[in-house]
C-alpha cells in the first residue's frame, strides 16, 4: 500500500475513550506499547459486552422468548459487521473462534488433518510466522505425514519470494502465511502468495492476527482462502476470534468442537452437522466477546483503517527515525513504513530485552520482550530475544519520544 497523504488522528479525543488510558503507573504517565500482544479497549465496547449481562444476557439460538431473541440478533449482528470489514461475499464465511491461534488449529485440524491431506502432502509455511501458524501444520505432518516447507526470510526482514517459487510442486497443497509479522512488522505479499498457490492448486491460508487491527483487509482481493484473527488485538474482548474462509472450503472443513448447536441431528453412535457456519461453534459461544468484536469495528470502521494505517504509519516512521540515531540500538524489519505495520523489535547492545522492558516500566513504559512466540524466526536472526513497542491508534509522537527517552535510561544504566 502506498503510505497515504500524512493522517495524524485525534489521539487526545480516542485516549478519552479508553478508561485505562487514563492512569498513571508508579504516577508516571501510561505509555501503552504493546498492542501487538493486546489491545486496550473503549469505553463503547467495556459498555457493550456490559450491556448485554445487564439488559439481555441468553443463550443465541436456542431461546424462543424475546431476550433470547435479542442476544441472537446482536450476535449475528456482530458476525455480519465482520463480514462487512473484511469484505466477505457473506457473513456465513465469518465463524466465531476463541482466537487466531482456534482458528489456524480448526483449519490444520478440520481441512487438514480430518481432511484434504495425504502422507507426502506439502505443506508451506514461512520461518517468520508466530507460533500459533508453525505448531498446528505440525499435528498435521506428525498424524498424517505432511512435508513441511518454510519460506526463508531476507536480512532485511522480507520473504525470500524466489525461494517460495522453487518450493511450490504440485504435492502443495496449503500456503499458510502471515499478513503481517508480529516480530519484523512485514507486510507480506499475500495476494501475489496466495495467486502462486492456486497456480499449483493449493489452498491459501492467512493470519491476520496483526494485520486486521490495523490496516484495510479484503478477503476477495487477497483471494485468502482462510483467514484468522483475535478480537482482542483490535480493541474487542479476549477470547473472542475469527475465522473467515470460503464457503466452499467451509463446507469442505470438519468441525473442531462437537457438541450442542453445531449438530442438525444426533443419533446413538451418528449424527449430522449443522450449516456452515453453525457446525464450528459448538456449546455456548461467547456472546459478550462476539458483541463486544462487534463494537470494536463500528469504532474502527468510523475512524476508517486506511486513516488507522496512516497514522501508524507516522508514528512508526518517526520512532524508526530516532531510534536509527541512537548508537547501540538496533531495530529489525523493514526500514520502508510502506512495507512494515507499526510493531519494532529493537535490541540494545549490552542490555538483556528483559531488563529492557523492566527498566522502561519503571517509566510507566509498557512494551513486550522474550521471542514472541517465534522460535524459529528468533534462531534466524540468531537472536535469543528482543524487546518490541507496538504502536496504536492512542499513541502518538509523545509515546514515541517517551520510549527514545526510556532507552536512554536504559543504556545509562548498562554504560
Ligand atoms: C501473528 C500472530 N499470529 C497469531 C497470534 C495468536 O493470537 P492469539 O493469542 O490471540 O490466538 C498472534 C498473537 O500475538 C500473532 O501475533
């Protein structure tokens, strides 16, 4: 995407709306930074999810009374903004999860392991995907004798894209691959990697997980077979996630969950699914969680996700531009905002990611450390860790300059 004509948004407007933004630690200012594990979340949705245990809490679809009624309309309600966000033909594409790393394991497990995979089957993937797009496809390789292939990354933190033509035969039969890195930042080339897969006749897999919070998805551009995210990295609730996929691949997926409502009939040792999408959201779904999801993209919807991704991109460009001026700080990914979401993995020579991220608390300074759930992408950099601020739409150049301070804090400390 094109970094878009400079979008700076209303940060002191969307701090009001986020009640935890407005306390201090150890009475320093909260500088939030790790969005990219979780985000916080407005005042609309903490009202939202309250509401409904308030004025409508019942069960969806089962009820006949009119609270029933009520709580199955603001949850297929829900399903259909979802749709609406990231351009699904229709909201029977849209099932409820717990979270990406649910939806990546329904997929490996329903569409591979239960379905479409044959021993000597490949399986593509890349060395930089999160822990929760390595470990499921690796159910399928142990069960079923799946070959695994990884896409390598460049120093510079993209793909290596002509090795991925030269891994693709005929035997691939899924591509799965991450939109965005929760490490690097990348922005991966999903539509050119999902048009490759189908040339050879695979399917094509994506987490989102950090990409939906932050930029414009459309499912039918990227032409994603499946694609998952997490509600709770996009100002929604925890334990509430997505998985989109195409409805005929959905028809084509065995459930993860059996149990009650994803069942059309059950009898003593048989019984039929429910519809797609109903058949994967077996037992009660978490109504507040879909509710509240559901709030958190009218929110981001009325900011609009190309001014979301704008503004991230500024902010990350600025904080890259700081950080690059700091002798023995080393940041990864791509130094091009065009290429890269707002997630920068920093190390500092002499300092442990972990006293980083201690020191910088001690500043009110909240940001992630450790590998990230990216094992193998921390062994290609040769890297046991790195400490890593996330940016959102409630931070801004303050925050960006309270963390250049805090690591200046940090390298007096170890000087
Ligand atoms: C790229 C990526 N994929 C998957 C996940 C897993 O998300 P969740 O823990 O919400 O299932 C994360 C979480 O950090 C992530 O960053």
């Amino acid at each position: 995407m094109a970094k878009p004509a400079k979008v700076m948004l209303n940060v002191p407007a969307i701090k009001a709306d986020f009640p935890i933004l407005q306390r201090t630690i150890r009475d320093k200012r909260l500088v939030y930074l790790d969005s990219a594990a979780t985000s916080q979340k407005p005042k609309q949705v903490i009202d939202a999810t309250s509401d409904f245990y308030s004025r409508y809490n019942a069960n969806v679809h089962r009820a006949i009374y009119e609270l029933g009624e009520e709580s199955t309309r603001e949850y297929e309600g829900a399903r259909e903004k979802i749709a609406a966000f990231i351009q699904a033909k229709s909201p029977t594409e849209i099932a409820f999860t717990k979270s990406t790393t649910e939806s990546l394991n329904l997929v490996a497990y329903g569409y591979g392991l239960k379905g479409k995979i044959q021993k000597g089957d490949e399986i593509v993937g890349t060395v930089m995907e999160h822990h929760s797009n390595h470990v499921p496809w690796h159910f399928v390789k142990d069960h079923k004798g799946a070959v695994l292939k990884y896409v390598d990354v460049k120093d510079d933190g993209t793909l290596r894209m002509e090795q991925y033509d030269d891994l693709l035969t005929d035997r691939t039969k899924i591509v799965t691959v991450s939109l965005c890195s929760n490490v690097l930042g990348t922005i991966n080339p999903v539509k050119e990697i999902a048009k490759r897969a189908h040339e050879v006749g695979a399917i094509c897999v994506v987490d989102a997980a950090q990409a939906a919070p932050h930029m414009p998805i459309d499912v039918q551009d990227l032409d994603a077979d499946f694609l998952a995210f997490s509600g709770h990295k996009m100002l929604g609730p925890t334990g509430i996630g997505v998985l989109y996929g195409k409805q005929e691949l959905f028809e084509a997926t065995e459930p993860l969950l059996g149990g009650g409502e994803m069942i059309r009939e059950v009898h003593l040792g048989s019984a039929k699914w429910n519809d797609v999408p109903y058949k994967f959201e077996g037992g009660t779904p978490n109504i507040a969680g879909a509710i509240g999801l559901g709030v958190a993209v009218d929110y981001l919807t009325k900011i609009g996700m190309e001014a979301v991704r704008g503004h991230e991109m500024e902010i990350t460009e600025y904080a890259l531009e700081k950080l690059a001026r700091l002798k023995g700080v080393q940041t990864y990914g791509p130094k091009d905002v065009k290429k890269r979401a707002g997630v920068v993995s920093f190390t500092i020579d002499g300092a442990h990611p972990h006293d980083i991220a201690s020191i910088l608390d001690v500043e009110g300074i909240c940001v992630r450390s450790g590998h990230h759930c990216a094992q193998p992408l921390m062994e290609r950099f040769n890297l046991p860790a790195t400490a890593r601020a996330s940016f959102y739409i409630y931070n801004d150049m303050d925050d960006a300059d309270a963390l250049v301070a805090g690591i200046k804090k940090v390298q007096e400390v170890f000087a």
